[in-house]
C-alpha cells in the first residue's frame, strides 16, 4: 500500500486546514480543500488569498508564483470530490464522532490505497481509527499553528498502522521542507504534552495573581529566549483548543501540572478565544487581528517613575564589581562599598542599596563579607526613608523586609543571562512592597537596558520556576519512553520555534543546574508538589556526570 502522493485532500479549511492546503500547494501537489457549506468555503478561500498577498506584499512570492499555487488548489463543499485524492488529511473540530463520521464517509469515497490522515492535537489516532474499514491506513499528521510558518509536523502512528504508509508520509512531510518527528500515539503527542504543562504553570502563576500578563509573556520571551510568552502563544491557538488539549492531557497523565484550569475555563465559556474572538489574555484590533491594542489591564503611565537616580552596591566580589560598572555606565550616581562588615554610612544618600556579596563570602570568617541577616539589619538602620534595598542573591524577600524593618521597600532582585531576545532583571515582591518601589525598580532596570519582570517572590520567581520545570518534565517525558532526546528536541525546536530543545537547553546550562533548582522548587512546596520532584533520570545524568546530547558528549 501507500502509492506515491500527489494529489491531497484537506477536510476543514479553518486557520489549521487552510495553513495545511498552503503548506501542500506550495509544496507542488495538487490539492482539494472540503468545507461543510459555501460560506465557509468562502471563509477557507479568503485565509488563502490573503496569505499569498502577504506573501506578495512582503516580496516573497512574484504575481505568477501566487497564480500557480491557486490555481493547485480547488475549494469544494462536496466530500466526493475527494475521490482521486492520495491523502485526505481532515482538520475538522476536535469531536470523535465528527472524526468518525468523515473517516466512514471517506472510506466509501477514496482509493483503497489511499491515506487517512488526522490533524487532531488532542484526540487520540488509535481511537479515531478503529471503527475505519482499514484502521492500517490511518495515520496523524500533526501541524502547528502557524502551519506555513511552523517546521515540525509529527507523524502519529498506531499499533495498526501499515509502516509503508508512515513511511511514505513521513518522506511527503520532508519533501515539503518540513521537519517530521514519527512518535507513538500518546496524549498530547510529544511537542503539546511538554508545552501544556508549562502553559497550565503559566497560567497558575496569573491566576493566583503572582506577575501580570505582560511580565509573565515578558519573562519567558525575552528572559527565556521563546519566540512568544505563553499568554500571547494561547491566544494565537485559541484558548478552547488549548482547554481542550489540556483536558485531554490531564485526562491521560492525572498530573497537577496538567489540571485544568479554571480562569482558562471561564475564559472560554465568556467567549474570550484569543485573536480570533477579538480578545483573549489580550485584547486585539478585532476578530482575527494579529495587532495587540490597549485595555483596562494595559499598564498605566505611572508604572514606571525615575525614582532611582543614586545607588549603593554593597559587596566585594566579581557580581558586585560587575554591577557597580554596569550601573555607572548607564548613568546613575553609584557608592561602591566593598567592605560589607565596615561603615555604611555611604549608603545614606542612595535611593537604592543593593547587597551583592559573593554568596559565599558572607559566610566566611575573616573575609568582608558579612551575614546577609546581620548586613539587612544595619542597612534598614543606614539607609535613608523610602530608599529601596534589595539584593542579588537567592535571600527571601520577605525575611529581609522583615529583618530590615521595610516592608514596604525590601525585594529580591534576579539578573538573568541575556538571551536572543534581550535581559531580564527580575524584581520578588513580597505583598507589602509600594507601588512607589515597584515603578522605581522598573524604571531603573530599564534604565540599565534591560526588562524588568515583576512577581510575588516565591522559589523560582517566574524564569526559573517555568523553565526548570519544564526541563524536568522533558526529562520525566524521556524516562516514560515517549520519544527520543533527537525527536523531542526537534518537536520543541521546530514546532514551538524554541532556540533549542529541552536537551540542549539542559546540556547548556548544566544538568547539575537544573537540578539544584528543581529541588529547591519542590522543597518550596515541602515536598507535597510530586509533578515538580526532580525527575530520577536527571538526578543519574547529574551523578553519572553524563550529558544528553550528542554534540555536548563530543565537545
Ligand atoms: N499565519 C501565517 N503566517 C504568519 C502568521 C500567521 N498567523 N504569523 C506570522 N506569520 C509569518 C509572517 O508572515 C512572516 O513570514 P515571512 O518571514 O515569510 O515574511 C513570519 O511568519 C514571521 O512573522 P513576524 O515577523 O510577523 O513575527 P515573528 O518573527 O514574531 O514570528 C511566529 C511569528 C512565527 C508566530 C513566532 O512568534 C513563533 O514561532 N511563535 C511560536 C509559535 C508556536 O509555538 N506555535 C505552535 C503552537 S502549538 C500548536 O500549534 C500545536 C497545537 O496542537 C495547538
């Protein structure tokens, strides 16, 4: 079985399918798209054509290259013309009996030898296969949104599936330009499995209210170096498809990390959908519009003030010198003390102290260091009203507010590497902290070039908590057998458009790393959180002192 494809299918020209006739039109073949009535055909044509005019408009494709691909194309709302399709690849709603009924239709209709493809992301291939009269010819082939822009596509077989038919999709997805990953049928496939789970943690952190939408897409965007933050990614796939998912994973896995969440429920049944409703985590021009506009929750101009013009560094080491330079260099007035145990009376006139010893040297007797307790205690004696103290380290914020006796002015402040997209400094608050504190710390991070990301100071603050986390559930998914390290780092990769996989990423920062802080995370919940304990297979890597990637074994 499994002929060679040249002619396709597409059932359900929505923004899934029609991104799918795209891919396949531009890829050569000649393709047949299938709507239930003329009105969403002609909803299905217009995604087309407006995609080709952008495509013309941004002077990637000539007048006669848009010609050529539409004229591949033939929409239709009658499920017979499907006939000499080699592949019908349907991407209706996500209902098995739906999926059913077109698959029993399709069986009367197409060649024997021809493939039944699903582009469901949620709904299991297994099941939507088994009433079929030839459950060996049903495959997945799993796009992500958007469809033309995305490289993964995961060919999804089951245990029934003919190996000549995955093989023969797999190399039509390759021959498209497309990066295909063939897994197993399991829920949530590989590449939404590990993303749920991260978006669902996302979605707590704003649920509970610990960092705003614009921070939390802040902080994974540019201090995590994804293409987009989750808030806005949900609403580029629809928060009902994402609920769904979601349920569907949970239904599988039974892990807190993938329960349900109600703020995303109560967004869906209030209509809020993301881009295509007009308004999801954000507001947008209109249904369908790309372009973010301002709403009730867009920051005011008072969130940010130039409150911060002088700056004391505390501390002696390589952290603090770095900082004194950095701050210097972007203009503010800095006081250096290097002598943490000495007079801090030089602190007096600074709008904001910052405590940056080596983390060690505190502890050190004889060095000029000094006991971070004993060194908050004396600045919140030293420091002037209203001046903002914080510090570099991993201290809590809210033991230091309480040992300083400013509660209203003591944070935790985290720097992070810069990434593709920029820095992040975050700022940990605890739920006393001014909003006079907060707009002056914003103001003087940006000030140093960077993007200030605000939250409640719990273990992690936002990067970490999100991205080790996420790490440690790749790694958890590698332990269950799901798929290789190669296969999940190209899902991640070449479907979310992650600068690296989870392998990579864990390799890169170092698996001892991300140890460390995944155990903090689940010593923070007191052990009661087991979604977040450290994944036995990283804890070998760690021991074993074993890299998980090729590349990294060979450097
Ligand atoms: N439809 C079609 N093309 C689009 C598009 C859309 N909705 N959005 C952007 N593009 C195209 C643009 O036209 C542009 O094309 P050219 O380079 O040919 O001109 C290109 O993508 C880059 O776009 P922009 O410069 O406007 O924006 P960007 O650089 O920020 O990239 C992005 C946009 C490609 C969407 C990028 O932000 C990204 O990779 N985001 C992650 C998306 C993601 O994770 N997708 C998977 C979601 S999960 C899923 O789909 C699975 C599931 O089952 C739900």
């Amino acid at each position: 079985m499994a002929k060679q494809i040249r002619t396709v299918g597409v059932i359900g020209l929505g923004t899934m399918g029609a991104g799918i006739v795209e891919v396949f039109a531009r890829g050569g073949l000649t393709v047949i798209g299938v709507e239930s009535t003329e009105e969403f055909a002609d909803r299905g044509r217009g995604i087309l054509t407006r995609s080709m005019d952008r495509a013309v408009s941004r002077g990637k494709l000539d007048e006669a290259g848009r010609q050529e691909i539409l004229d591949r194309i033939t929409v239709t709302t009658e499920m017979g013309d499907l006939a000499p399709a080699d592949l019908v690849v349907e991407a209706v709603p996500e209902v098995l009996e739906l999926k059913h009924e077109v698959f029993g239709r399709l069986d009367g209709i197409v060649a024997e030898d021809a493939v039944l493809a699903s582009n469901t992301s949620s709904l299991s291939i297994t099941a939507i296969a088994a009433p079929t009269k030839h459950p060996e010819r049903v495959i997945g082939v799993h796009f992500f949104n958007p469809a033309p822009v995305m490289q993964l596509v995961e060919v999804i077989h089951t245990l029934r599936t003919d190996q000549a038919v995955t093989d023969a999709v797999r190399d039509l997805v390759t021959g498209l330009g497309k990066r295909p990953v063939v897994v197993g049928d399991r829920a949530g496939f590989v590449a939404n499995y590990l993303l749920f789970g991260y978006l669902n943690s996302a979605l707590t952190m704003v649920e509970h209210g610990h960092v705003s939408r614009e921070d939390l897409d802040t902080a994974m965007r540019v201090g995590a170096g994804l293409p987009m933050g989750p808030l806005t990614l949900m609403d580029l796939v629809g928060l009902d498809v994402c609920h769904h998912i979601g349920d569907v994973i949970y239904g599988h896995s039974r892990s807190p990390l993938h329960a349900p969440s109600s703020m995303l429920e109560r967004m869906v049944v209030s209509g809020r959908l993301g881009r295509k409703s007009g308004r999801g985590f954000y507001s947008y021009e209109g249904p369908g519009g790309r372009d973010v506009v301002a709403d009730e929750l867009t920051p005011g101009e008072d969130a940010e003030s130039a409150g911060i013009r002088t700056v004391a560094v505390v501390g002696d080491g390589t952290v603090a010198g770095e900082l004194v330079a950095r701050v210097e260099g972007a203009g503010y007035a800095v006081t250096h003390l290097t002598d943490a145990s000495g007079d801090l009376s030089g602190v007096a006139a600074a709008d904001l102290v910052i405590e940056a010893q080596e983390e060690d040297s505190a502890a050190e007797d004889g060095a000029a260091g000094r006991d971070v307790d004993e060194l908050f205690a004396a600045l919140g004696e030293a420091a002037r009203s209203g001046a903002v103290l914080a510090t570099v380290n991993t201290y809590s914020a809210v033991a230091l507010a309480a040992i300083s006796g400013r509660a209203e002015d003591t944070v935790v402040l985290r720097v992070h590497a810069p990434t593709g997209n920029g820095q992040v400094i975050e700022v940990g608050t605890t739920h006393t902290t001014s909003a006079a504190t907060v707009a002056a710390l914003r103001g003087f991070i940006r000030g140093l070039d960077a993007e200030p990301v605000v939250s409640r100071d719990r273990t992690g603050l936002v990067v970490d908590a999100l991205l080790m986390t996420y790490l440690n559930d790749a790694v958890r998914m590698l332990d269950e057998g799901y798929a290789t390290v190669e296969d999940i780092d190209t899902a991640i990769q070449f479907g979310l458009g992650y600068p690296m996989g989870p392998f990579a990423m864990i390799d890169h920062i170092g698996a001892d790393e991300v140890l460390a802080v995944t155990e903090e995370l689940f010593s923070g919940t007191g052990g009661f959180a087991q979604h977040l304990m450290p994944s036995p297979l990283l804890v070998e890597h760690v021991l074993l002192d074993r890299p998980f990637t090729q590349g990294a074994s060979d450097d």
